[in-house]
C-alpha cells in the first residue's frame, strides 16, 4: 500500500481511507477494468469502419484485460469474501458487450453467429499462461478466432 500512495503521489492514510484492506483495493481495480472494457465496446461500434473491426479490436482489449487479470490470479484466489462477486460482476458487464459486437457482426453479414459466452471462454483459455513475464502472446491466436469467424463471400 505504501508503494500505491507513493506513485500515487497520495499519503497511506489516503488509500487506506478510500480501500480499508488489499482485497478492496483489487476488486477496485478489477471493476474499473470490467468496467473499461464494457464500455469500449459501443466506443469501437460506432468509431470503426466496420462491426467486424470493431470486434477484433475489443478482443484485443480483451486480451489485455485478461492478461492484467491473470496478473491479480493470487490474490483473487485468496479467502476473501470480497472476491466472490467478481465473476458474476464480469458476466453481467462483459457479456452484453461482446454481445453488442457480435450481433452487429452478424446483422451485418460479417461473421457468422457465436454464442458470446463461448466466445469470451474461449479467449479467456487463450490467455491462460500469458502475463508481462511471459514469452507467450495470446494475441495471434486471438486474432486467429476472429478471422475466422468470418464469412466467405458466396
């Protein structure tokens, strides 16, 4: 915690005020990450050439979340109540965003159809193994889901 208030920039007292314990500060942390990532979701829709682009993009956000998340793995699988939540936290924000995308995709013609939860497990067991220290990259692979997703022109 001492660490955290000083690239904060913030006194210990100020952090423990805001998070009482470590468990309160990670799901913090953890719930601005779902949260970061649900909400990027319409961003892209509505920024990228395409529903497709717009997808691919956010699976690569995705990773990133995932990779960050495997990263707080250890203190997450701890005792701590607080922690229990979070999965149902991470369904109820992530999954009608990814829905978003993919049903935009599909309308559109772009991909054909994927059950979202499928999908997000799918990625997520991709990025099993990977983390800064890591030589492994998820991403190609990733990549790789969602290219093929697509539809062939007839």
């Amino acid at each position: 915690m001492r660490d955290i208030a000083v690239r904060a920039g913030v006194g210990v007292g100020t952090i423990y005020r805001h998070f009482p314990t470590r468990a309160d500060l990670i799901v913090a942390v953890y719930r601005h990450q779902v949260q970061s990532c649900a909400q990027a979701a319409p961003a892209l829709l509505a920024s990228s050439q395409t529903p497709h682009h717009a997808l691919t993009a956010w699976i690569d956000l995705f990773v990133d979340f995932l990779i960050t998340k495997h990263g707080l793995a250890e203190a997450m699988h701890s005792d701590a109540a607080a922690f229990e939540p979070l999965h149902a936290y991470f369904l109820d924000h992530l999954l009608p965003a990814v829905t978003l995308l993919l049903d935009a995709a599909v309308d559109a013609g772009q991909i054909n159809p994927i059950d979202p939860l499928t999908l997000l497990q799918g990625v997520g067991n991709l990025c099993i193994g990977a983390s800064a220290n890591s030589p492994y990259n998820p991403r190609p692979l990733a990549a790789l889901l969602i290219r093929g997703l697509q539809t062939t022109p007839s």
